[in-house]
C-alpha cells in the first residue's frame, strides 16, 4: 500500500493498493478517501 498523507499536499487523501499477480506484473487499485477511483495494471520489461 502506498499512502500519501504524509508525503503529499496534494495527494493527502490519496492511497493506492498494489499486487503483484505474476512474475513483473501487477494490480493496482486508487482509493481517494474511501471512495475507490481507478484500477490500473502495471507490467514491467524484463531485464536485458
């Protein structure tokens, strides 16, 4: 989980959850408060 309140002015009442699923990819959802925002996939290249 990352937590912005801490860190941010802006994005104080931001949170995002990220899972891994598989090997380099992963599920995220973003949470404004406790309204849920967006769900997002991240997949990263493997290494050369």
């Amino acid at each position: 989980m990352l937590d912005y309140s801490e860190t941010s002015l802006l994005a104080h009442w931001v949170r995002d959850e990220i899972r891994e699923i598989a090997p380099r990819i992963y599920l995220g959802k973003v949470y404004l408060g406790k309204k849920r925002l967006i769900d997002f996939a991240l997949e990263f290249p493997a290494s050369a």
